[in-house]
C-alpha cells in the first residue's frame, strides 16, 4: 500500500453507521455517517439508506479510485443491510473484505485478534477468539430478551430504581431528578409518556441516559451504583461465557488472554471497566487487560490496512486515534486498570 491508496471502513449498527476514508499512515482523510443500518429495527430500505449515506459521504470527498480495499464489519450478519452494492458503486476498482462486528470491537480494543472483549454501547455483547480460529459470541439479542448490561439495560434499571424511590418502594436516589432533568420531564411520572405509545423514545434516546447514571455513581448515588454494579456483573458474565465457549471446541490461548472493554458506554465510564474486568478476572484468572485504544471502526480499520499491505505499528495507532471524527465513540476517558 503506497502514501496515495486508500482503504474504507465501514461499520454499521443498531445506532449508527459510520465510513472511514484512511491513508497508510492511519490518518482519517474523509468520513461519512448514516443511521442505524440494522433492518431489524428500521427496515430494509432505511437500513441500505444508511449504508449509502455514509459511503457516498466519504466518496465525495476522496478520490474514489485511490481506494483499495473496502472492510465492512455489520452488525447481525442477515439482519443488517447488505453493504457491497454500494461499496461496489461507489469504489468500483477496491477489493471488499467482510469483519465480524465482534472481531472488529476485539481488535480495536486491544490490537489483536486474538483475545476476548466485552461491549456495552446502545446493546451488548461478548467475544472471544481462541489461537485456533474458534469463536464464543454471547450477547447481543436486542432490549427485549437481551442487551444485560447495555446503555438501554443500564437507563432502564434506573428509570425502574427512580420509580420504586418516588413510590417508597427503594431507597432515596437521586436518579428522580436526574432523570427529569435530562429528559425535561416536569413530574417523574411523566417518563411512561416517553416510553410507551406512538411517541415512545428510541433505543438510542433511551440508551442516553447511561452517562446520567454513571455521573449520579460519581456524585455518590448508592442506587445508581447498585445499578452499575449488576450491569459489570452481566456484561462479565458475557465474557466469560464467550471465553468458556472457545475452550469447550477444543481452543484456547498461549499464555494470557488479551481482554478489552470497548463501546460508548464502557469507552466514557472507566469506573465502569474496571468493575468489568475485577469481576472477569475472579472468573478467568488468565485475563490480560488492556487499555482501550480504539472504537470497533477503528479495529475495521486496523484490519483494512493490515489486508491492504499496510504496516500497522503504534505510530499508526496514535494517528488513526487522533484524526478520528467526533462521535464515533473514540476513547475519551482516563483507561482503567486492571
């Protein structure tokens, strides 16, 4: 890959759709953004919309034959909008390489591609990928029956915490008036207008009030403390049920096992983190924490160059980090320690 070539990365979820335009020496030159690209939730044609927006974003501002290779990391491979169309359109001369949504979160987490990772932004998954190839994917299966520990899961068990307070059915937190604050609600009671009927807020309105909660732990809250505590506990469990998944096919690790938290939730708490990673470490003792370098666009990212022949050191790494746009979920807290 020379100083003129190009790769895109492509990474779409249930909240956003992001496409990245970077050069070898890992600077973003170009970016496009669209919605959510998960047809599950907005359908096939505003999904594929999504992934237009943010492709033709990037492609009107670059030129598209320096392109080489296009990586696209979707989220529910079957559920998600089909993005080599457009990318074959719009960069007809580059290559397309298909990533796991969960492999691009390992290797933007922790620059490997081996390890495992647990994620928590507007939903939740864990991963892990043994020396040998084999996968646990564990997680992930949406707000109804799924999500334990997400943004969603984690605004939720407050707004249910706040209720039980106003009701005296829990203890006195101050999530009640938090909550009427960020949703410029004049009574708490009148949340159940914005959760249900035909003006319901979304899953990503909802997931917003996560950082409300972790400000409120901040500020010494016990109840959203309690809050943050169960949602470490089951984003662990994730983990380690992913971990344990790759070990029951016969796979494992040489050595310590390359652990990442990554998503909006867990990139903006590191109180957080490192509630996640002291509960996977009590379970998986052979955990090795790594400090959060990347969101999942910038793992699709790493991977991209490193197909297209690119060397990927950590001068690399700092660059891609520092040229990132704002709102792609970069690394913006203090890392937590292991």
């Amino acid at each position: 890959m020379d100083a003129k070539q190009l790769v895109v990365a492509l990474e779409g979820g249930g909240s956003k759709t992001i496409a990245l335009a970077v050069d070898a020496s890992g600077r973003v030159v170009a970016s496009g953004r669209g919605g959510s690209s998960l047809a599950l939730y907005v359908g096939d044609e505003r999904a594929s919309e999504a992934v237009a927006e943010a492709l033709t974003g990037v492609a009107g501002a670059i030129d598209p034959e320096a392109v080489i290779l296009v990586g696209g990391a979707m989220v529910g491979k079957g559920f998600a909008a089909d993005p080599w169309e457009h990318a074959a359109r719009l960069f007809p001369g580059a290559r397309a390489e298909s990533l796991h949504e969960g492999n691009a979160a390992l290797v933007g987490a922790t620059l490997e591609t081996v390890g495992a990772v647990i994620l928590s932004g507007t939903g939740a998954f864990g991963r892990a990928v043994g020396r040998g190839g084999h996968e646990g994917h564990v997680g992930g299966n949406g707000p109804l029956v799924g999500d334990e520990g997400s943004g969603h899961w984690i605004a939720v068990e407050a707004i249910r915490r706040a209720l039980w307070s106003r009701d005296g059915r829990g203890a006195p937190t101050v999530l009640a008036e938090a909550i009427c604050r960020h949703y410029d609600l004049q009574h708490l009671g009148w949340i159940i207008g914005r959760l249900y009927g035909p003006r319901a807020m979304g899953r990503r309105e909802i997931a917003g009030l996560a950082p409300v909660v972790v400000e409120a732990h901040r500020q010494g809250d016990e109840v959203a403390g309690r809050v943050l505590d169960q949602a470490a506990g089951l984003l662990a469990d994730q983990a380690t049920a992913a971990i344990r998944r790759v070990l029951a096919q016969d796979d494992g690790w040489d050595g310590a096992i390359a652990f990442g938290c990554t998503g909006g939730v867990l990139l903006g708490s590191p109180e957080l983190r490192a509630l996640v990673v002291d509960k996977v470490a009590a379970q998986v003792p052979g955990i090795e924490p790594r400090e959060p370098r990347l969101p999942p666009v910038g793992g699709v990212v790493v991977q991209a160059l490193r197909l297209a022949g690119a060397t990927v050191d950590e001068a690399v790494v700092r660059t891609l980090a520092d040229s990132l746009p704002p709102g792609v979920g970069a690394v913006g807290a203090a890392p937590a320690a292991g």
